[in-house]
C-alpha cells in the first residue's frame, strides 16, 4: 500500500482536551495507533479558529493550538514535525510519520501580515483562508453580511489580495475550502503557485455548499493545484445532505444521527468523478478527520485507508494512480511552493 498523505484533520481538539493520542483512544479518528495501522506517513493537523473567536483572540488561540500539535510531534519517536517534501520523503522512508501544522480560518491574521509571518515562523504550510462567516478581506461560502456588495462582488478585497501575494512570498499554501466562488476565483487568478481545496468534495455528486463544481475542479487540475476528498456523510451523499439539512434548520445539533445510510463507497465515487473531471494530479484526501460529527458506512478513522486502497482497485485504479492520490500529488505541490 501506498502511504498516506492527510489534508486536514481537527484532531488538535483532542490534544486541547488533554487526550493522549500516542495511545488507542476509542472516540476519536486520529491517535498514533490508527495512524500505523493507516500507513498514515503524513498527518497535516489543523489549528481550526472558530469564526465567533474575539477578533483580538484569534492570533493567541491559534498559537495555543500550533503549541499542541508542536508538543505531539516531539511526543513520539515515531512521529516528527515536517515543512519540506523531503523532510516528509525522509521520514516515510524511515516508516515515521509526519506532523504538519496549518491554520484554518484566516480570522487568525487579526488582519495582519506581520501575525501571518509569524505563523509562517512557527512552521505552518497551509492556511484555510476563511471558515463559515466572511472575514473583512474574503468571503465564506456560507457567510452571511454585505461582504461581495461592498467589494463589487468580488470574493477578495484589496488587503485580500495582498495576505495571497504575502503567502506566496512566504510559502503558506492558500486552501479554498470554505471560500466562496467568487473568492475561489479571485485566489486561483491571483495566486502564482498552486492552490489546494484540502477538504472538499464534487458538488455534482452532492449539491452541498462547501463542495466544488466541475468548472472549479477543472481550474484547479488547470493550474498543478489540488482538491483532498472529505470525508463527512453530508458533503458524500447527497441523500444524507438533504435529510441533514432539512434537520438542522429545524434545530437538530451537528451530531444528531441522521437515518440515511451512506456506504464507504461513496468516497471512491467522489475520487473518481474528481479525476475523469480534473485529472489524477488534481486529486489527493483531506479527510476532516475528527472536525466531522458523521463518516460513511465502516470508516473508523485514519486506519481505514487499506479499505479505501481496496475500493479504488475495485474501481479499476492502478496501484499507480494511487499513490499519486494518496501521496505524491501533495508532495509535487509541496514541492513547488519551496
């Protein structure tokens, strides 16, 4: 089996609540056993700042998470912190696994590029522009308020424009998950390196907001950039998206069980139709491991990839084609941004 490059995961969560994820921990999807079990050779960890964060305790809070995923690197001798493809090369060769940090949610910045400097300095590779409001300088595919209007519909402002130029200069992969149409277009113009979608899905396959329609997968294979498949039932599955949808409207929580039953091979489906629409460069998996409240049929965490491995033979993908998706689409992205 190839090895196995993550995304994104939200499992910094479970270190801010004190678990030990060197050990089995029964309920959560990312903890070193799993990642052995998963040949797991690179777990990007994201620190997620919620957008309802004070604006002046963003840039903190996101630091306190970046200690935490710092501190579980060093925790084990199987695990080390990784910023360069070769680092992360070396420490597959060794069996290791590696330990990336991002930033997801741009609110991070406080509006600042000497804060996004600073998180560039503490080692972060990726930063998710915007999460589910819009911030003054880009706009959320979910957001809500008078963003486009007063930046003539555009999804990037004027100091947008210029947090792109600065991460470019300082080698922070923008990821457009989250963003908006208008601001996926804005960044895919003004970047000059390839951007990723970490942890999307293909909107034809399932209508949900934060997925991707085929013109943007197809800019995205265009340009060198990337989309990781996510893994949540209700960006999978169409039929689980209505249902979940509908009950959240009506109040149910995020982790309400919704009776829709959503096989594994969803996720095989959502890979395939993302190379016949981008190609098999375009492609890689960023599984929201631990950040979503429901995953298809037999997913248990990041010890499910030899099944996902199983179901793409089944679907006629060479072994080839699976390491590029599984590994070496992230590491030649990764790659051009050094």
């Amino acid at each position: 089996m190839s090895y196995v490059i993550d995304l994104h995961c939200d499992s910094v969560s479970s270190l801010m609540a004190g678990k030990d994820l060197r050990q089995a921990v029964p309920d959560v999807h990312v903890d070193l056993p799993r990642l052995r079990a998963g040949g797991v050779g690179l777990q990007v960890f994201a620190a997620y700042v919620p957008a309802d964060t004070g604006g002046n305790k963003a840039f903190a809070f996101a630091n306190e998470m970046l200690n935490a995923i710092d501190a579980f690197a060093l925790s084990d001798e199987s695990l080390a912190a990784v910023e360069t493809a070769a680092e992360a090369r070396a420490l597959m060769a060794a069996g290791k696994t590696g330990i990336m940090a991002a930033v997801e949610n741009g609110l991070a910045i406080e509006n600042s590029l000497e804060k996004l400097e600073c998180l560039r300095r503490r080692k972060v590779r990726i930063m998710t522009l915007v999460h589910s409001q819009h911030l003054p300088w880009v706009a959320s595919c979910t957001g809500t308020g008078p963003f486009q209007a007063e930046n003539g519909g555009q999804g990037l402002s004027s100091f947008g424009e210029q947090v792109i130029d600065a991460m470019n200069d300082m080698g922070i992969i923008p990821d457009l998950s989250h963003s908006s149409e208008s601001a996926f277009w804005s960044v895919i113009r003004r970047s000059k390196k390839p951007v990723i979608a970490s942890h999307s899905c293909a909107w034809n396959l399932c209508a949900a907001a934060r997925n991707l329609k085929d013109d943007q997968l197809k800019a995205l294979g265009d340009s060198g950039g990337l989309v990781g498949v996510n893994f949540f039932s209700a960006f999978l599955s169409e039929p689980y998206r209505v249902v979940y949808e509908q009950r959240r409207k009506e109040g149910a929580s995020r982790t309400e069980v919704i009776p829709v039953p959503v096989p594994c091979s969803v996720i095989a489906d959502h890979i395939e139709y993302m190379v016949n629409m981008a190609g098999e460069d375009c492609v890689a998996l960023g599984s929201d491991f631990d950040g979503i409240p429901a995953a298809p049929q037999g997913v248990t965490g990041c010890d499910f990839y030899p099944v996902l491995e199983a179901e793409l033979m089944s679907h006629g993908f060479t072994e080839k084609r699976i390491g590029k998706i599984f590994c070496g689409n992230f590491l030649r992205v990764l790659e051009e941004w050094e």
